[in-house]
C-alpha cells in the first residue's frame, strides 16, 4: 500500500526562493514513516529531503539528459586538489 504525500519541488536544493513548483508522488508506509521520524529528530522538513533526494538522482542519471554541460560545476561535485594532482602524475607517468 502506498501512502500520499504532497511535494514542493524545486530544481535546486541551494536555490530554495526559487519558484516551487507543486506535484503528488506516492512512496510507501515505510518510507512515510522514516521521513516522519527523520523530521521529528532533525526538525528538517520531509519536502526537503525528497527534494535532496530528487537531486542526488538527477545528478546520477546527468548522463542521460540533454543539454550542454553547466560552466561551473557545485563545490561538491568538483574534484579535490589531491585528486587533480594524481592524474596530473598518472598522465606525466604514461609519458615515460
């Protein structure tokens, strides 16, 4: 059995005065639940965290969607310093 749950959605979890748009999604008792408690114990409202959730997949499935790819990328999403050195190495080292 699925339980409704009544969703503000926004393209970015950072822009949150952004213009929301409103839509209905169904997710299970369980999941009801979960976000309930997790609300309770964070006072962080489920919206949110289905919004979170929202883009998590659509930065896994970025792949697949058309358009051309953004000219800044989010600080998490760009690599650490560390890692842009050791490919900087990798490729110096394929050299030899």
């Amino acid at each position: 059995m699925l339980t409704y749950v009544h969703v503000v959605y926004v393209r970015s979890a950072i822009a949150m005065s952004r213009k929301k748009i409103s839509t209905t999604i169904y997710v299970t008792p369980e999941q009801s639940d979960k976000l309930k408690l997790l609300h309770e114990r964070t006072k962080v409202p489920v919206a949110v965290y289905i919004r979170e959730g929202i883009d998590l997949v659509l930065r896994h499935y970025a792949h697949l969607l058309p358009g051309q790819l953004p000219l800044e990328t989010e600080r998490a999403e760009r690599p650490s310093r560390r890692a842009v050195a050791a490919d900087a190495e990798a490729r110096d080292a394929k050299k030899v």
